[in-house]
C-alpha cells in the first residue's frame, strides 16, 4: 500500500509507516471518499516530513459504523482502552455526532481528533469554542489530549499571534509569519486568518505546549509562498542540510498551503509545521466530503489558478 509521504524509510519509522498504512485501510474498507494532506515540522536539530492526516466527514460513513471501525484500529494502533472510550464518546449520541474526523501519523507517533461545526454567529466574549479535540500517542502509551480553542475575533487572534512572536526574539519565525501577512494582503485576503490555541494535557497535567494554528487555506496560497523564511528558519535552527529543503520545496512547492503552527512544544523548544498538498481519494461514492475548516477548498484565488492553468 502506497504512503502518503515519499521518504517512507522503512528502518526509523516503521512504525510510523505501518501505522499509515493501517489508517488507510480501515479508510478504504469504509468506502467513503477521503482527504489526505502532508506536513513538514521545522524545530532546532530536527526536520520530519513523516506526517500525514486523513479526513473525512462523519456523516459520510454515520456514528455507530465509525464507531465500530475506530474501537478496532485505535486498538492495533496501541491506543490504551480508557483513552479509546474517552475518544469514542462523541459518537455515543448520533444526533450531537462531531462533524469531521481527522487521524494521521507524526514519524513513530499517531493522532485522532475530532473536528466541531464552526459557529454561525460571532462568539460571546465568555463564550470557549472547542474546535477540535484531538488526542496522540505512541504505542501502548497514555495519550496527551488537546483542546484547539478558536479564537473569536481577530484583535484576540492578532494579540495572541503577536505575544507568541515575542517570545521568540531575531528569529526567521518573525519572517515566516510577516511573509503569511504580505501574501493575505497581495491576495485581498482579511488577516489575521481563523485562529486556534492548542492546549494540551497529559495525565490530568498541561503539558508545556503553548502553540497556535493558522488556518490558512482561504488564502489559495501556494507552499512555496514560505520557502525564503523557512529556508532562514531551517538554517538558523540547523534542522536538515540546504539540500533537503531544496528537494522538499521542489517536490512541494506548487501544493496549496494548508494550516501552519507555530510556538512551543511540550519540551519549550520552539517549532513551525506547514500543512500543504490536499488529496481527495475517490471510492465507490465520488461526491466531494461536506466542508471543513480546516482543509483547503474552492477559494476564489484556487479557481482564479486552474482557469489560467486550464
């Protein structure tokens, strides 16, 4: 079975690989048309473009075949069974059922989170609007969870990505977020974009993880829209050889940027993931999966591109 990414090393990341592999299968034995997508995480000393996310809308499939599906192959993949209940109880109530599910692989590391409808109406400042609620976790481990809170209006969003570069002084970070900024500009595109605070348990504890993700897919910008800053940002952080970006930039570069986090880990050291090359993977049933948030769609910029490209 082909994996998502192409350096599928089958040495250092064999379980990561097999865990792919795994997602993919219980996706097809499903039937339902899927979306994958790639990322690539920069941090000091370290490059990984092992990562891949699957997605698909849960009414394609309905709660208790989902369910059903999940409660086996979360079990193969090493999920402990009170994290596995913990998961699964969004589906317990069919008519409050999530309305996305997303799952993939981080190198040897797997993830599942639950994607919510965005609120029609603008929020109430007391108001807290889980996004997503996502958990990870390696092999026969306790799984950290994490709650992506959506920040409702865009002073809170601006204020927040601004107080997460600050704490990252004369770094290329700066320069890979003020690049995002021109191109939203260029492209007549509101910034800040939908923004989300990631705030991330383990064992009852907060984690250290303090981070934020940028969706950034309404803009239609392509990959390669980050090459220059992160090439500064992969040199400065010494995280893989000039060639390695050089080849993952040609590879990639024309693929439509998706989501980008950014800030710290649970262990305080900082990082910058770009989310880019959307898939749809077609089954017996060919209508396009409802509309996620998070995922890149039909923006006026993608149309504008393939009517030229055409």
């Amino acid at each position: 079975m082909s994996l998502p990414w192409a350096n599928a090393d089958s040495g250092r990341f064999a379980a990561g690989n097999r865990a792919a592999e795994v997602l993919k299968a219980m996706l097809e034995g499903l039937g339902a048309t899927y979306l994958s997508e790639v990322s690539a995480k920069c941090r000091p000393g370290h490059w990984s473009t092992q990562r891949c996310l699957f997605s698909l809308p849960v009414s394609s499939v309905g709660p208790q075949r989902l369910a059903a599906a999940l409660h086996e192959t979360l079990a193969t993949l090493g999920m402990c069974e009170a994290d596995r209940e913990a998961f699964l109880v969004d589906l317990a109530d069919p008519g409050e059922a999530p309305h996305f599910l997303h799952l993939g692989v981080e190198d040897d590391r797997c993830k599942v989170y639950w994607e919510a409808d965005s609120p029609s109406d603008p929020l109430p400042a007391e108001r807290r609007h889980v996004m997503y609620r996502a958990w990870k976790w390696r092999a026969d481990e306790r799984a950290a969870s994490s709650d992506y809170v959506l920040l409702p209006t865009a002073r809170e969003a601006r204020v927040a990505i601004e107080a997460e570069l600050e704490r990252h002084p004369e770094c290329p970070m700066h320069d890979v977020i003020e690049q995002l900024q021109v191109s939203f500009a260029l492209a007549q595109i509101t910034w800040p974009p939908v923004t989300v605070r990631i705030e991330e348990m383990q064992a009852g504890e907060p984690t250290g993880r303090d981070s934020l993700n940028l969706h950034l897919h309404r803009a239609g910008l392509p990959l390669g829209t980050l090459a220059g800053p992160m090439f500064a940002l992969a040199r400065e952080w010494q995280s893989t050889p000039r060639q390695t970006l050089i080849d993952w930039m040609a590879r990639h570069g024309s693929e439509t940027l998706s989501n980008l986090s950014f800030g710290r880990g649970a262990t305080g050291e900082p990082f910058v993931t770009c989310y880019h090359g959307t898939k749809r993977h077609l089954t017996d049933r060919t209508e396009a999966p409802r509309r996620s948030d998070r995922i890149p769609g039909a923006t006026p910029q993608q149309k504008r591109r393939h009517k030229t490209q055409a």
